[in-house]
C-alpha cells in the first residue's frame, strides 16, 4: 500500500510520528507508568509528571478475536470484511489495536506497527493504526 504524503489520521494526538508511524504514550517521572494513549496523569501514582514519549514499534500478540460483523456507528468502514483486533505487549505498555492483513493469530505472535486504511473520506484515505505479522 502506498501511503500518500499528506497523511490524514483519524486521530493526531495518537501519534508521535505518521511517517515513519509511531504512537504517542504518557510516561510517568515518578513510578515509571507507561499508558496509552497519552494522558495528563498517571493512573498509577496519580502524579501529574508524565510526559509524552514514542512508544516502541514491534510487539507481541496478547489477546485476539476477529469480528464476523461489521461495527455499529459511529465507527466507520467503506466496505465490511471480518477484522481481528487485539491487545500488542509493546513492552513498556500494552496496546489495543487493529491486527491487520488476516485473520488468525497467535498469542506471542511479534507484530510490527503501521499504519491501517480506516476509511475513505470522497477522495481522502484517512488512516489510523494497526500492527501487522512480523514475516
Ligand atoms: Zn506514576
């Protein structure tokens, strides 16, 4: 897939970087917490010292399903087909997201992040994020 170089996300404060993708998260000074997305506090301590960093880009596999059915609004799909989604262990934090490119996973399977066609805004392909099979 070629990715356009004005790149419409479906969400900016998810992302450190779109290109190459990387996603946003709160660190916390004082306990070390690592949350995502980015918050103000830390659920952990309650401290208001955390700042955003970029959180790593390969992962593993938590937890999976796939979906049978497309999602009720307000989420959006151009065209509906079964979908997996997942919890990725990226170590510091571990992530809900799209699984991207099949539909059968395994648990500890390493995944890459990228970015995933969310959907098509008349002309715009707006993106969010997704994690794909490490091949
Ligand atoms: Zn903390």
């Amino acid at each position: 897939m070629s990715i356009p170089t004005s790149i419409e996300v479906v969400d900016a404060t998810l992302f450190t970087s779109v290109d190459p993708v990387i996603l946003a998260g709160s660190a916390c000074a004082v306990c070390g917490a690592h949350v995502f997305p980015p918050i103000e506090s830390c659920p952990t301590c309650s401290s208001l010292d955390v700042e955003t960093v970029a959180l790593p880009t390969e992962g593993t596999v938590w937890s999976w399903t796939t979906q049978h059915f497309a999602p009720k609004p307000p989420f959006r799909t151009d065209e509906f087909t079964p979908f997996s989604i997942g919890y990725v262990d990226l170590g510091l934090v571990i992530v809900q997201g799209w699984l991207v490119g099949k539909t059968q996973w395994a648990i500890g399977e390493r995944v890459n992040l990228v970015l995933a066609k969310a959907w098509t805004n008349e002309s715009d392909t707006v993106f969010t994020f997704g994690f794909e099979a490490v091949t």
